[in-house]
C-alpha cells in the first residue's frame, strides 16, 4: 500500500492502515484474528453496526465487508509502547 496519502485526521491514517492489514490477513492467514491498535478512538467504531455516525463511514464499511471472509476478527487497543513491532515494521 505504501504512504497514505490525503488522510484528514490520525483517525482515518490508522484505519486505513488497519484496513490493509485485514486484506493481507485474509490472503495470508486461517483461523482467528486479533487486530491490536494504539488509537483508542478507532476501536469502537470498528465494531459499530450503524456507520452513519462516523464521516469515515466508507472505510469502516469496507472494514465491515472484509470481516466476513475472517474466521474470527477481535480488534483490541494497546497503549503506544506496547505497539513497539508495528511502529519498527511500518518503517520498514
């Protein structure tokens, strides 16, 4: 995916890149997932059903769609320092 680009808010930058990292799990991986975030206000609308409230409604709405092809999907938040590997793997 490389360097997000026009995001307008940390917000939609995490979910996108939340988003990507769902579409590889799909391709790569069986059985459950746990998506861990460091951005705690991503956490909840990744589990909304109504996605009307949120203006980043169309990329939770494709989070939402690729849900079904996972086995299980459980999205957690952790704290920044907890988050060390996606941080050194994003530089990479």
């Amino acid at each position: 995916m490389g360097l997000l680009r026009h995001c307008t808010s940390a917000e939609e930058a995490e979910l996108m890149a939340c988003k990507e990292g769902i579409r590889l799990a799909i391709q790569w991986c069986e059985g459950p997932l746990i998506l861990e975030t460091d951005c705690v206000n991503c956490v909840s609308p990744m589990t909304w059903r109504d996605l009307s409230q949120s203006h980043l409604s169309a990329i939770l709405q494709d989070i939402n769609d690729m849900k079904v092809e996972l086995q299980e999907l459980r999205v957690t938040s952790v704290k920044r320092e907890q988050n060390s590997i996606a941080h050194e793997l994003a530089l990479v």
